[in-house]
C-alpha cells in the first residue's frame, strides 16, 4: 500500500519516478534500514532498493522490496540512468550535491517534492506501528524509574544516564532515542541540558528528559523531580506544569487541531502568570524520528486524527533558579487520548 501511493503520486504529478535515500524512510518504504544507506527506486510500474554490495546481504533479507547492488558511484549512476528519471520526485532534505549529481549523471531534468505524501502516510501510525511505540514506551518507564532511585545528593548527571542507557539497552532497546538530558538545579532551566558532570545538590530541581529507541521506533517522557523537601516556588511552578499536561493529555482529541491543544496548554500556564517562561511547542509527533509530524504548536493547524502519536510536554523555564518540564508520549484514539508512558507525575 505504501508504494502504491507512491506510484498514485507519480501518476498524478506525471512523474517519471521518486528517489527515495531518506533512512527513516528507506525502512518505511523497504522494511530495511542499511548501514551505508540506499536507494529506492520507484516508477509507475516497479520498485527497485538498490544499495552498496557491502549492504546486500541484509537488504535482501530483510526488504519487502526487491534488491539489487551496486559496486562503484559509476555503476550506481548507470543504473539510475536506464529509468529515464528526467522528472523526479525527492525528499526535502536530498543534498545538493546529489540533486546535482542527478542532473549530470542521470540525465534528470526537474525534481518535484515528495514530502506531503510522504508526511501524510507517515503521521498517522498503523496498529502495528503503536505496539512497537508502546513497547518503547515502556522501556522508557523502566529507564525513569531507574533515574528515580538513582537521584540523589552528590551523584553527577552523567552517573544517572548511564544507568539509564544501561537499562534501556537491558530491555531491548537498540540505544537511547535522543541525548539524555538529566539537568539539575539552575541547569534545569535548560530546556536541551544533556547530561553532564555537575554534581546534584540538596534542594535541586531536576529534570529527566529521556526516550528508547526500539526497533527503529522512538519514546519520549519526561519528568521533574526535588532532591529533598520542595520550597514554595519549585511546588507553584510544578504544579502549573502538571496541571497544564493534564489537561492537555485530557482535552487531546481527533477532530481537534494541533494548535488548538497548543492553546489549551499554553492557557493553562498563562494563568499561573508563567506565559513568558514556556518558551517552545506543546509537542510534537513521534514515530521513526523523534521529532516528526504533527507539530503541537500555534503554527500547526493540522486536524489530530485517531493514530497519530504525539508528545505533550509543557514546561517554565526560570534562568538562575531552575525549571519544570512533564511530558508523555500519547496516541490520539476514536475519541480522546491515550497515554503511553506511564510513570507516576506527581511532585516525588
């Protein structure tokens, strides 16, 4: 089905194929994710994953596309050739050294994007998409939980991801989805603060910020805990976030647009007077990137429809004093949404 779309685009734009090298999307197309890259071929009437011949092997073990390789530039250039590619489509994102390349080598004259059909295959996941998402989700619970016996005072931010990481990896995951970011005290105003070598204090915010990357698939949660007794502000501030994320994990919904959600998180903090200090999106789509479509922000007006899977992750931010993030992964369902990760979100 999923070439089939790509054969209906190139019907409909008079297209003479589409060149796909995208890696996340080679295994979306193909089943299979080389090392060394590839190239999916596809023109009205076939498909053809050409890859390196140091990569064949795999490719053909694991493609539901059939394989062909390629030993030199020269020979994978030839190939390209014989399919008369004059109009192309591509992915956004192919350099311009290959557009270039394409030009010179294999006789394409025009190139046309692909990515909104690309986008609108992708967005919304398919039953057996969601259980392997789930299944990441549920290494990242276990790695958090790790994190939360892990913290306390003395103990370096490095320290906790590398526990965290070790047991991702013991349950299955091929490697972290992102950076883990563990950033204590005034770090924690830091919305990307990766790990790093300061040591948490007694009295610190800190937030954990992690995902598992699991059979191509990605997580994303994030939690915000105190070392030691809260004072006033840490609890004002965690509990605007907590009721932001709550509400916005209750109001998610098909039918609803991505920057509606955004705004009913958003007002939530604006209420607590923190407007200013929640400073990025409300969300953003998760699948075989970690940032993907939809993005839950006030620039995305795309309508949420059951499937779809996405993050929903206020935060305030106070430089020189720390700050708060929460965030699940959920899937938008027949009527509301469903978390995925499932680690507890009250103030620990």
């Amino acid at each position: 089905m999923r070439i089939e779309k790509l054969k209906e685009f190139i019907t409909e734009k008079e297209l003479d194929g589409v060149l796909i090298t995208g890696r996340e999307n080679l295994f979306y197309f193909t089943g299979s994710s080389p090392v060394l890259g590839g190239y999916l071929v596809v023109t009205p009437d076939d498909a053809i994953f050409i890859v390196p011949e140091l990569e064949y092997e795999e490719a053909r073990e694991s493609s539901k596309v059939p394989v062909e390789k390629f030993k030199t530039g020269k020979e994978l250039y030839e190939r390209l050739s014989s399919f008369k590619l004059r109009r192309l489509g591509i992915e956004g994102r192919t350099s311009f050294s290959t557009v270039q390349t394409l030009r010179e080598k294999a006789g394409t004259e025009d190139f046309v994007s692909i990515d909104d059909v690309i986008r609108d295959l992708r967005i919304v996941k398919t039953r057996e998409e969601i259980e392997v998402i789930e299944a990441a989700c549920r290494i990242a619970d276990q790695a958090m939980m790790a994190a939360l016996e892990e913290i306390s005072e003395g103990r370096r931010e490095r320290e906790i991801a590398a526990k965290m990481e070790y047991v991702m990896k013991m349950n299955g995951a091929e490697k972290p989805a992102f950076d883990t970011i563990i950033a204590s005290g005034w770090r924690s105003a830091l919305p990307h603060g990766i790990a790093s070598d300061k040591r948490i204090e007694k009295g610190d915010l800190v937030v954990i910020d992690e995902g598992a990357l699991y059979r191509h698939y990605h997580s994303d949660t994030t939690r915000t805990i105190v070392v030691g007794t809260p004072n006033e502000k840490q609890r004002d501030i965690y509990y605007a976030v907590l009721e932001a994320q709550r509400k916005g994990v209750e109001a998610a919904r098909p039918g609803m647009t991505a920057k509606e959600l955004d705004t009913i998180v958003r007002d939530v903090i604006k209420e607590y007077g923190y407007g200013d200090n929640f400073i990025h999106s409300t969300g953003h789509g998760v699948g075989l990137e970690i940032h993907e479509w939809p993005r839950v922000s006030q620039f995305d007006e795309t309508v949420l429809k059951p499937g779809m899977v996405i993050t929903i992750e206020p935060g305030i931010y106070l430089p020189k004093f720390g700050g708060v993030r929460i965030e699940d992964t959920v899937v938008i369902t027949e009527n509301g949404a469903r978390r995925l990760t499932r680690t507890e979100r009250e103030l620990i």
